[in-house]
C-alpha cells in the first residue's frame, strides 16, 4: 500500500457545504435530515437546530426515535408530542430551541380528533383495524412524520423546522410510504370495496362487480368476514370526514419541494452508508427535491498523519523486539539506558516549555520528564514506556489505515456525484447527550476549513488549494 | 439446541453478516440449515456474493466437514399466493386478484397478516420433514427484522387476535405462536459495545421476555482488538511527554528533542490514545451492562477492511469455537 498523501486526506469536493448561511438564511423554512439508519441523523438533526437557535433562529426539531439520553438532554423524554423548549441554550442572539418526539399513535388520533366530530371519531378511533393500522402499517411512521411537518409548518410560529427521518428500512421508504400509505387508503381497490353499491348501477361494471364480490368472499375466508367490514367502516368514516389521504399526502410532498426546504443527506464514511446516500441524491433529483448537500458524520483525522501505517509499524516493532531478548536475558536496563542516550536529544535544561503540553498533568513537559527521572519506578519504567509507545504506534497505524479506507469510500461517492456540496464531522469517541456535545457537532459541521490541517505544516500541491 | 434460530438486532450492528455465519456454523459435520430472510434486503444475497435471491430455496454455500447451506428470500406476496393455493386450489384466480392489487391489499391491510406469512414460512421450514422422516433443514435462521420491531413481528398472535378472530389466518397465527414460544425457538440479539445498541437490546430482551418468547445469547459484534491494556492506560495518564518523545527516538522516528521529529509526534498520538482510552472506558461499562442481562455473550472480532466471504468463514469458525453450534 502507497503512503497516503496528506493532501488528500481530506475530501476536496467540486463544493464544501457551508452550513452557517443555509442555517441564518430566513428563506430556509424546512431542513430534512435523511440517510440510513446508524449514521447519526437525529444527532445531526439536533445539532443544526441548536447552532439555528443560537445564532438568533426560531427552531422546532422534530425527532422520530432518539437515544434516550440525547432526548433527555433536550427535555423531551415524555412523549406527549407536543413541541417543549429546549432550556439551557444560548438565547443572547434572540433565537429559541424546540423539540419535540414524534409518537406517530398520537398523530394519527390527532388528525382523527381534529376533523371527525366526537361520536365518529370514537368509532374510528375504537375501530379494530384502526388500531391495527395507526401503529403498525410499514408506512404509517413515515407517514405521520409528514404529517407532523405539515402541522408545525401550518402552525408558523417557528421559522425553522428541523426534521429528522425514521430509520427506515432503506432510503426510499421515508419518500414513498405517504405516497403508497395515500394510495392504499385512496386506491381503486378500497373505493370498490366500500362503494360495491355504485358499481352495481353500471352496466359495463357487472363483469368486475363479479369478481370484486369473489375477491372480497376470498379475502373475507382468509381474514374473517368481520375484518373486511372493518376496513370498509373505518375507509368510509375516515373519508366522509376529511377528504383523501391522497390528496393530504401530495399536499406534504409538495411541501418537500418548496423552495425554503432543504434536504441534507447524512452518511458516515463507510462502504454501505455512502451506497445508500448516493442512491438518496439520485432519488431526491428523480423527484425535484433540493437537495443542500451531504453531512459526512464520524469522519477520523489524525495530527500526525505524516508517520503512515507502515512506518508506525515498523517502529513499533522495533521498540517491542529487544524486549523479548531483554526479558530472556534480563538485561532491559542495560539496553534502554545508552539507547536512549544515543538516539534522543534530551531537551536542554532550562528550555522554555513553549508547546502546549496534551499530557494530561498540568506541569510542563520538562519538569515531568525530570521529576520521573528522580522519583523512578520501582520495575523498568522506561520498558513500560516502550511498550505503551508501540502501543501508540499501533494505534496511529490503525488510525492511518481506517483513514486511507475512509478516503477511498469518499472518493467513491464524489466521483459518482461531484455536484454535491459535502461538509464533514470529525468523529467524537463517545456518544452525544448534552446541549454541549451537540453544540461541539454544530462547530464540527460548521468549521470545515478550520479542521483543515495547517497548511504550512505540510507540502501541498498547489492545485489542491483551490 | 433450538430449530428455530431467530437473529435480530439494532441496525447497522450486522444481524444479517452474524445470521449468514451462524447458519454457517450449525451446518458444519454435514447438517444442513436454511437462512431466511424476510425484509427484502437481498443481504444474504450481497453476502454471499451470489445474485438476488428468488422466493425459493436454493443452496448458496457448503460449510466445512460437508454441510450446506440454503437460503430463501420470503416475498410476503408470494407467501400469500403460495397459501391461498395450497387452500382453495385458486390457479389462475390468483392472478387475476394480484392484478387487482387483491394481494398487495391483504398484505398491507394489516402488518400482523404480512408477519403471519413471513413467520408462517419460516416455521413451516422447520416442522418440515422428507420422505425418510428425517427434518429437511436440521435449522433454519432467521435474519429477522430489527430490535425494535422483533417482538410485535414475532407477536403475530397479538397482531392478528384483534383483526382476524376466526378463519385460516387465525389458525395459522395460532399454529405458528405455538413454535414461537416454545423451546424449538431462539432469539438472538446482535449488538454492539456502544450505548445505544446496548440501551436497544436491553429494551429489546425485557419486550420479548414480557411477550414470553424465548430469548437466546447477545451477540456482540464487530468488537475492537485490544492495542493498549489497563496497565498501558494508567501509565498514559502519568507519562512524561519526553520519555514518550526519547521511546520514539530510539524506535527510529527522528529527534526528541522539542521541535524534533519524534517530539512532534508526542501531542497527536497521545490525542488519539486519549480517544481510545474513552472509548475502552465506554465499552467496558456496556459490556458491564450486557453481562447483567445474564445471557450467555459472545463477542465477534471487527474485520477493519469490511466483511467478505472468508470474514464469514471466519465468524463462523469463532461461532463454533464459542460454542454456539
């Protein structure tokens, strides 16, 4: 394997998404966070809503599914599906955080409620297949996630929806179950199984009168009559209160393609994830959706990505070969003391300690290095140190592998669609579940030039500085 | 040793790749297993490096010591025309109500009848017997759907009591929930050591064992190798950058002095062990929290360069080593 350049170490797409504008820009009404499951969405979703807020924004975020603990973090680990304002951001530039969990149950009685007078809408909401259908048809999730987006927006009493998407099977689910749960509840089949009584009245419909009344005799056997007389209930108490599904549901896809939306894809670099989100842009252009740009999640760096995998590894052997002799010999201090003498140039005495220290005492280096020096452990302590430094290296060769590998996955993706502006969010250790770890993703997804390494530290090609 | 292998697991922890290696792994000494899928991913597919799977089943690899394994793509659609044909004998009638959307209705009408069928399958393949009285498949896994919709998928009698209360679907719902909950079945949890995979299977167990349906082992997939040890960390928090500096010098990586080569590399790879060191924090308070679940646990190794075929194999061997065949 070649030496990774370090110029190419980072993404040079045709565009860098700068978040910042697209989240200031009053015209932006909508920002729809979508990308397969486990790639950070919701993080994403709660990260842009908070840098919003804090630069002056009125934001309501809608999750679908949170970790408990990022929704705890937010104030909305009760699912009342209400928006509740997120506390403890900073309010200095005027803009207010809300957030809100999305129980898709609820929704759907929401709607029922709010158009049925109260006699009906207890008959739908009692109705068996009701029940069966506002928590579990394959869509209704995704659905009722439309639906809240065009409830909040008709609201306007925020002037920033961020909506996260359900983790769906694959990427098309999230786009076509409104569409298929609309059709399903608006198709043909269902008008004829609730009206057979009109289709008897036309002569040129007696042939699939006919067979409609076998359909609905087999699927009556197989699901139990009572069943069908559910659905044909439920179809013709939903439809005389409130319209098509059809058209509800056109009314929020063409709310998706306004201008003042904006469709952000979020992937983590990896093999599968960027596979689904390149299918994800050439489905939003299929369907006139905007698309803002792709967030590349957990992407890794490295401050030292000079040393490459191979030559960390070499020198990580180097430091663990003599000690196998040394441990059979038993001579480790011998070894180590002239080594060390030989090959390092100790800092002079005096030196100011210049450098920011990362050792994690707060004491400059130099003085750790002496008091170490005098104190010294009781077994080798500079075999230990060895050890933990080729520990290191192997961790930095790790490092520079999964980096070259991320790399390539990238590279994949732009050469597939150079149009789309891609910002990247360098990788936390841990997970997120505090106002301040969103606040450290929104600078991450802001500040794509700052994580740029320093470009007098390192030779550049000229041409990649554009 | 239950028949019935079911896998589930939060997404993006590898149900499907631990699913393939433990059908791999229980057709090792010439036994023969069938790997179902039912959500139409075509991953066993992708897996296996073969093509698109149809709705029937087909061997796709031989395990070691002579076993085979089969696989099958459930179509829910198909599952139905398949069931009305073997009730009311419908030939071309089926045809006719598919071109209606007659089937596509029933399958969406209710999640609960579409989970019969995929269900139904997949527990027919397991009482199925040849003509020598000898079980066709000796196991069938299921690549099941996600932790947070296993148990209501498996819960088909639930579903389908309020919605069919007589008639074939019913019976066949009863049918299927008596192999469900008995000892012929298990359901598996693949996760991984990080919080919320780990909070989704805690939730997930605590749903099944409430639903009473059985519950087998947590697989822990994808699991990091161990570069640095505890003794490694304690040291890290008191080592003096220079020594650190010194131990790169004399591995060859340039002058320790400050400004110096290896010097240089003191801050960025001490950041990086700072990283891993919260990460091995992290992971050892999830598997803390695995451990309390008291199931039996098994870890799987991360491949760094993605799974392939012999990544399989390999699981599959660890599989069989930890003693889950």
């Amino acid at each position: 394997m070649s030496r990774p350049d370090p110029a190419q170490h980072r993404l040079s797409p045709a565009r860098l998404l700068d978040v910042d504008p697209l989240l200031e820009d009053p015209r932006t009404r909508i920002i729809v966070c979508c990308g397969s499951g486990g790639v950070g969405k919701t993080t994403t979703a709660a990260a842009l809503g908070l840098r919003a807020a804090e630069r002056g924004r009125k934001v309501v975020v809608l999750t679908i599914d949170p970790a408990r603990r990022l929704a705890q973090s937010m104030g909305i680990d009760s699912l009342d599906n209400t928006p509740r304002r997120v506390k403890g951001i900073d309010d200095s530039a005027g803009g207010e955080l809300h957030a809100m969990m999305l129980d898709m149950k609820r929704t759907f009685d929401e709607i029922v409620e709010a158009h049925a007078d109260r006699e009906r809408a207890a008959a739908i909401l009692g109705n068996p297949f009701y029940q069966s259908l506002s928590a579990g048809f394959a869509g209704t999730q995704e659905y009722m996630a439309m639906e809240k987006l065009g409830q909040l927006r008709a609201r306007d009493e925020w002037d920033l929806i961020v909506v996260d998407t359900p983790p769906s099977r694959s990427a098309l689910d999230f786009l076509d179950a409104p569409k298929r749960l609309g059709s399903f509840l608006d198709g043909r089949l269902i008008r004829l199984l609730t009206a057979p009584a009109k289709l008897g009245g036309r002569a040129g419909m007696k042939f699939l009168n006919v067979g409609m009344s076998m359909m609905t005799g087999t699927l009556g056997k197989l699901l139990g009559g009572q069943l069908l007389k559910d659905v044909q209930t439920f179809v013709s108490a939903m439809d005389t209160t409130f319209g098509g599904f059809r058209t509800r549901a056109d009314a929020t896809y063409k709310l998706l393609q306004a201008p003042g939306t904006a469709f952000l894809v979020v992937a983590a670099p990896e093999r599968d994830a960027l596979r689904e989100a390149a299918y994800f842009v050439e489905r939003l252009a299929a369907e006139d959706m905007p698309l803002a740009g792709l967030v590349l999640n957990r992407v890794h760096g490295s401050g030292a990505d000079r040393l490459s995998a191979e030559r960390a590894l070499a020198a990580a052997e180097n430091l663990e070969e003599p000690r196998i002799v040394d441990q059979e010999g038993g001579k480790a201090v011998l070894r180590n003391s002239p080594d060390a003498q030989d090959s390092s140039d100790s800092p002079t005495p005096g030196t100011p300690a210049g450098a920011p220290a990362s050792a994690p005492e707060g004491g400059s280096p130099t003085e750790d290095a002496e008091s170490s020096e005098n104190t010294g452990h009781a077994e080798d302590p500079e075999r230990s140190v060895d050890q933990l430094t080729a520990g290191l290296l192997r961790l930095h060769a790790d490092r520079m592998q999964l980096l070259s590998r991320e790399q390539r996955t990238r590279d994949r993706f732009t050469a597939l669609h150079p149009e789309v502006a891609v910002t990247e969010v360098a990788a936390l250790p841990g997970d997120v579940h505090d106002l301040t770890g969103l606040r450290t993703i929104g600078d991450r997804l802001a500040a794509d030039e700052r994580e740029l390494p320093d470009p007098a530290d390192r030779p550049e090609p000229p041409e990649a500085t554009a | 040793m239950s028949r019935l292998q079911v896998v589930s697991g939060k997404g993006g922890t590898g149900k499907t790749t631990v699913a393939a290696a433990l059908a791999l792994a229980l057709a090792t000494e010439g036994k023969r297993t069938l790997l179902v899928e039912v959500e139409g991913r075509q991953g066993i597919a992708q897996l296996f490096e073969t093509e698109a799977l149809p709705y029937e089943e087909r061997k796709i690899a031989v395990a070691p010591g002579g076993g085979e394994v089969y696989a099958l793509a459930i179509d829910p659609e198909l599952a139905l025309l398949d069931y009305l044909q073997m009730f009311y004998k419908l030939g071309s009638a089926g045809r006719a109500l598919k071109k209606l959307g007659a089937i596509d209705f029933a399958t969406t009408i209710a999640p609960g009848l579409r989970d019969v069928l995929l269900t139904g399958k997949a527990c027919e393949a397991v009482r199925r017997k040849e003509r020598s009285g000898r079980f066709a498949y000796d196991y069938v896994v299921m690549d099941a759907p996600p932790t947070g919709r296993i148990t209501r998928f498996l819960n088909v009698n639930d579903e389908v009591a309020g919605l069919a209360k007589i008639g074939p679907i019913h019976n066949q719902a009863q049918a299927v929930m008596r192999v469900l909950k008995s000892p012929e079945t298990a359901v598996h949890l693949v996760t991984l050591l990080e919080e919320m995979p780990v909070q989704e299977t805690v939730d997930g167990i605590a749903e099944l064992r409430s639903a009473r349906l059985p519950v087998g082992r947590i697989i822990v997939n994808m699991v990091r190798p161990e570069v640095l040890d505890e003794t490694d960390l304690e040291l890290l928090r008191t080592v003096p950058r220079s020594t650190v500096a010194r131990s790169l010098s004399s591995a060859g990586l340039g002058g320790a002095r400050r400004g110096g080569h290896a010097e240089r590399l003191v801050d960025p790879l001490l950041a990086q062990a700072e990283e891993y060191a919260e990460r091995y924090t992290l992971e050892h308070e999830q598997r803390a929290v695995l451990a309390e679940l008291g199931l039996p646990l098994h870890e799987l190794p991360l491949f760094a360069e993605g799974m392939d075929l012999a990544g399989l194999y390999e699981l599959a061997r660890e599989l069989r080593e930890q003693g889950v065949s």
